[in-house]
C-alpha cells in the first residue's frame, strides 16, 4: 500500500490518538529533577494522564506511549513480542538501537536494564500509574549518561496513606489473558502496598506469509510481577519507603528452540522532606537502589526451507548486579528555584555463552564482561527574569570508569584457553550544561528555545556480548568511546481553553555514535567476526564519526464539541551517518499520530487513533528497506456504578503488515497483527 503525506496529513486533520496529552498546566519533573510549571519549561514536554493512558487501545505501555509522534520503538516491534534485546526506545531518531539513548525512569528509579539499556516495560503497575512524563532530546541531560537522547519518567500515585484498591483483567485474541491488582492500605504513619501482575500469550506469528515455513511458532509470553512497598512518616514531616520488585518472564522467539527467560529482584529505598538549610527551608530527597537479574537466550540457524533448525549460540546466563544512590536538595524561592545534587551507580555484568556447535555439543565456551561505575553532580536553576521570561540554566559533571573487562573463550572438550584477554581500564570526567529560555510573548503566546549537551557511555552489552540474529553475526567491541552529543531546539507555543498548537525544529549532532557496522558478507571468514554462512552479514559495532538528527515537530489538541476532542502529532526527522549521507536504521523520517476522543453519552467513551510511519531501512547500508505503514487502533468504555468500567480494546483495526525486520535473504518480520481483547476495570 502506498501512502503520500500530504492526504494522511489531510485525513488526520479531518477525522482528528487515542493517547492525548494533558492540556492543564502540569508540573514537570524530568527536566531539572524537581517540579516546574510545564509551560515554563523550555524543551518538548509530552504529559500523559493515567486516565489518558488508560483510555489507549494498546495492552503494554510502551505501546500506550506511542501516542507520542517523538516515540519509537526499535524494529517496530513492542514488548509483547520483541526479543528483550531488541526493546530499545529512541526519541526523534537518536540513534535507534536495541541498546537505545534514552533513560527511562520509574519515579526516579531506572528502569533500563543495567547490562544491555534495553526496557522491560512491564516492571511497572499501570493501575498505579499517576502520569507519565516524555523529555524529547537531549535536554533532561541532569540524569546523566543514559538520558543523552531524552527521559521517561513514569510516576506512580503519590498519596501513599490513603485507601484504594483497583483490579483489572483482560482476555483477547491470541489466547491473550491479562490480571492485574493494585493495593495501598494506610494506618496512622504508616502505609504497606501491593502490586501484582500476571499475563499469558500465545503470541503472534513473527514472520510475514510468504516468509514463514514449518518451523516458524508464535512468539508465546508468559509474565510474573509482584512488588511490595511500606511507607512512614514522622512528626515533623520526613517520609521514607522501601519498594521489593520481583519481575520473571519467558518468551518463544518464534521456533521452537529459540527462547530466552529473565529474572530480576530490585530493593529501593528513598526519604523526602523539608529542612531549614542556609536560612531557607529546602526540600530534599534521597534514593538508593539495589538490583540483580539474570537473562538466557538460545539462538539458532535455521535452513532456506524454513523446516529445521540447529543451535547456534547458547547464552546460559547474562548475570548483571546494579547499586545506585542519589540526592538532591532545592530551594524554592518567589521568582526562582535551585536544585543541587549528586548521584552514582555501579554495574557488573558479564555474558557466559556456548558457542561453535558441532554435531549435538557446542565446541567453546565464551565469559565476556566488566564493571561500570558512574558518579556525577548537577546544578540546575530556573528563574523569572521579568514576568514574560523565563531562564533555565543546568549543568552535570559526571565521572567515569570501565575496570575488569575481560573475554575468556574455552575450548570445551579438554580446557585449554583459545583467547584471555583482559582490557585496560579507562576512566574519563564529562561536562555538560543546559541553556533554556522561555518568552511568554502574549497571554495565548510563548516562544522556547534550548542548547545543551549531553553524553553517553556505552554499555557493557555493547562492550563485551556478541549476539547473532539468523544469518546476521554482530560482533562487541571493547574499544568503543563514549558517545557526545550537542543540540538546540526552538519552538512556539499558542495555547487557549479549547485549543493549542506547538511547533519546534531541532538539529542536534552526535559524536562517535554507536552502531552496528557492516563489515562483510558470507559464505567465509570475515575479519573482526570470524566466519560467516552463506547468505549472512558480519558486523561490529563501532563509532560512526558523525551522524545529525535535524527536524520538525508539529502538534495540535483541540476541543471540537463539549464530547469531542481531536489530537494530531507530527514528527519529521532525517537521521544520517555524515560520512556517507546514509540514512540511520530502523529511522523513519515521517511519523504522525492523529486521533480524537468522543463521549456520545454520559457513561461512555469512544477513542480512535492512527499512525503513520514512513519507510526505514533494516541495515547500514540502506539497501534492505521496511515499508511504511499506517495503523489504526479502537478503544470502546462504558463506565459502571461503583467505580467498574468495562472495555473494548482493538489495536491494528485493518490487521496492517508492519514490516519490523528484513533479512539479506528476503525474509520479512512484522510487529503487531489486529490484536482484539475486552477487559473490566473496577476500583474501590
């Protein structure tokens, strides 16, 4: 199906996601890590409720957030059926990976996994959700390394002494059966909370038709989540908590031998409050965290007719610990607040892997990994310089260091080493501040502008874990350098009771980016990789020299009728390596996402959303190419007494081919089929 831009423009306009942000004046919290009236915040901010997000069509969050037309996620695929590797999430482009450049946080607490930045999105409760915050570019750079291409925040509900209980279930196609159930129960000073989840899919089909064989399964899932939180408070106002986060999953990828599981358990402790600090009374927060997970993941290569298939690579255990800690103190003030702060993290991590199969055994084995240790201290003030301006000003120093790298491989059948080589250590110091300006040039009327700088140091998965998809054989590289990148960004905002429009352009240049580098084809050896089947690609990953992200992005809300409300959200971005002028993978330069919500009658809701993503190419060389695609999604509620809401959920009305993967052989994946569920939602 060929799309042209100027009529889905048109259509869009005309019919007017599901997924509308917020149009109040809301605080922001993700910007300078403490709150500020969004429309004093000088970058592109997308607020969403948790009564829009519950209103999405989508079933997993990470779906839900493509309400934003900045999001995407790697290969088009959300977390319902990518591998775990593959669920990196990019904000305008900035270099889409599995790896991904942008931080996402669960009230201030990451969420990326500490080995590979990948996201497991269903660590989260979404009946307990407050709000989720979307930071695009690299302006929240407060956070540190991994917030380099933007931040998600996810906040959960603050009132923690407070009662309330919410349940929900769904079922749908696919064998699709989701239950999740949210507690809080408060006494005196004292409050204790529950969360749990469980989900089971058979899954979707991964390849498209005309690709699959015999061989090919459904990507089946099965998840657990359980977290428990206690929180108390003193006399004098001091509040602590501490959340246990247990998560599990196991999913097919799309044969019958290709699987990969994970674990983890998280322990987070934090206290706020307010302290009389150099004659001014600060607020203060802390945070420390503890996590240790496990991943597994089998790989296989499977033969032209698509009927057998024969391991491969066999990841038994991708162990990763991950301590972190933080605090920040701000003091408010009339015309300005100041936020100061400090924080760190320490990372270990490391892959232990089979590999070189012959007949029924493999051959070798490989244990590849290091540490990462990051600490950093920020600044970041914002003050009224006269009524109508606004300045933002923030900077970060950050420390870092790689010690213990080290790749090991064995040869199985009498233990002699094949290769032991230890890395040196590096270390480096990172500066990197903020510029913003807002100018309220009429009541209706701003203009905002930004420049900042921010980096990112890659990660261990990057470093040190080799990894093969089919035919393609992707290399680590111990030897990569950090990431650096610069930006700046101007827009305009015109906002009234019924209607708002935003429109910004950014450029913004990475240096030393990260990619996976093509450097030869198959059948034979090929340097830096090793040896190749025929048909495959061997690749690295190194640092491109350059690649620029410039664009526009265009935004409407507007309130039609008293019970209709449309949305439209354009992003245009042209990502590309400047030494070839090539176009970044997986990077589409159009998106638009457009809907409108509508309330017939008192008790019920009608949401239909679209979007639109233009064609990307699979590979570096641009020369495999995933077509563009245009989906529609149904969301359908009516609400009951006692606080039930019953619901209609249908994602990819028109069961759209969204090519997500293409291989040098022709073989075609797709993400998401029409994928139909009904659910209840009650609270009490």
């Amino acid at each position: 199906m060929k799309i042209t831009l100027p009529p889905l423009l048109l259509g869009a306009v005309l019919s007017a996601t599901v997924g509308t942000a917020q149009m109040l004046a809301p605080l922001v919290v993700s910007v300078s890590r403490e709150a500020l009236p969004a429309a004093e915040v000088p970058l592109v901010v997308d607020l969403f409720s948790a009564e829009t997000l519950r209103a999405s069509p989508a079933l997993a969050l990470d779906d839900k957030l493509k309400a934003s037309a900045a999001f995407q996620l790697f290969r088009r695929t959300g977390s319902l059926s990518a591998n775990p590797t593959a669920q990196g999430v990019s904000l305008r482009n900035i270099g889409p990976s599995g790896a991904g450049r942008t931080l996402v946080l669960v009230d201030g607490i990451p969420l990326n996994d500490p080995f590979g930045g990948w996201v497991a999105w269903s660590k989260t409760s979404q009946l307990d959700l407050a709000a989720v915050e979307i930071v695009r570019g690299g302006g929240s750079g407060s956070w540190g390394s991994a917030a380099m291409g933007g931040t998600i925040q996810v906040r959960s509900q603050r009132e923690p002494f407070e009662d309330r209980s919410a349940a929900q279930w769904e079922i749908g196609d696919f064998g699709t059966v989701l239950a999740e159930f949210s507690s809080h129960y408060g006494t005196g000073n004292q409050a204790w909370s529950v969360q749990a989840r469980g989900l089971h899919s058979d899954g979707f089909r991964r390849k498209a038709p005309a690709s699959a064989g015999p061989l090919d399964r459904s990507t089946d899932l099965q998840q657990g989540y359980l977290e428990l939180g206690w929180t108390g408070r003193t006399a004098a106002g001091t509040t602590g908590g501490l959340t246990l986060r247990g998560f599990t999953e196991d999913r097919g990828n799309g044969t019958p031998q290709q699987r990969n599981r994970s674990q983890e358990l998280m322990l987070a402790a934090r206290a706020d409050g307010t302290r009389d600090l150099g004659g001014r009374a600060a607020k203060w927060a802390t945070h420390a965290y503890l996590q240790t997970q496990e991943f597994r993941s089998l790989f296989t290569a499977v033969d032209a007719s698509r009927e057998t298939e024969s391991p491969v690579l066999d990841q038994y255990a991708v162990p990763a610990d991950a301590v972190g800690a933080g605090g920040q103190v701000t003091w408010p003030g009339a015309d300005h607040q100041t936020t100061v702060g400090a924080d760190a993290r320490w990372v270990r991590g490391e892959t232990r892997e089979n590999y070189f199969r012959s007949g029924d055994a493999f051959l070798r084995n490989r244990i590849a990994g290091g540490e990462q240790r990051t600490a950093g201290v920020f600044a970041n003030h914002h003050r009224s310089l006269a009524p109508t301006w606004h300045l933002d000003l923030g900077v970060r120093v950050d420390h870092w260091q790689l010690t213990d790298g080290r790749r090991v491989e064995t040869d199985r059948t009498d233990g002699s080493r094949m290769r032991d080589e230890t890395y040196a250590d590096r270390s480096a110091t990172e500066f990197n501040p903020r510029l913003g300006i807002v100018w309220q040039a009429a009541d209706n009327w701003a203009w905002q502008a930004a420049a900042y700088q921010a980096f990112r140091l890659p990660t261990l998965n990057e470093f040190y874990r080799p990894f093969r998809v089919g035919s393609v054989i992707t290399e680590a590289n111990p030897d990569l350098e950090t990431e650096h990148l610069q930006g700046v960004e101007v827009g305009s905002t015109w906002r009234t009771p019924q209607a708002s429009f935003r429109l910004t352009g950014f450029m913004t240049e990475v240096e030393d980016a990260v990619a996976n580098v093509t450097l030869g084809v198959g059948p034979g050896f090929v340097p830096g990789v090793g040896f190749v089947p025929a048909g495959g690609v061997g690749r690295q990953r190194q640092n491109l020299n350059r690649i620029t992200i410039s664009g526009i992005e265009f935004e409407a809300h507007w309130q039609v009728t008293e019970s209709l409300r449309g949305r439209i959200d354009y992003l245009y971005s042209d990502a590309r390596d400047t030494a070839t002028d090539r176009v970044l993978p997986q990077a589409s330069r159009h998106t638009v996402v457009a809907g409108f919500d509508w309330r017939p009658a008192p008790r019920w809701s009608i949401g239909v959303g679209s979007r639109y993503v233009s064609e990307a190419f699979e590979d570096d060389a641009n020369l495999l190419v995933l077509a563009e695609a245009l989906t529609f999604d149904l969301h359908v509620s009516r609400t009951l007494a006692n606080d039930a809401e019953v619901f209609l959920a249908v994602e990819n009305v028109t069961d759209e081919d969204v090519q997500s993967g293409r291989s040098p052989d022709g073989l075609i994946d797709l993400a998401t089929p029409r994928f139909a569920r009904i659910g209840m939602r009650w609270y009490w």
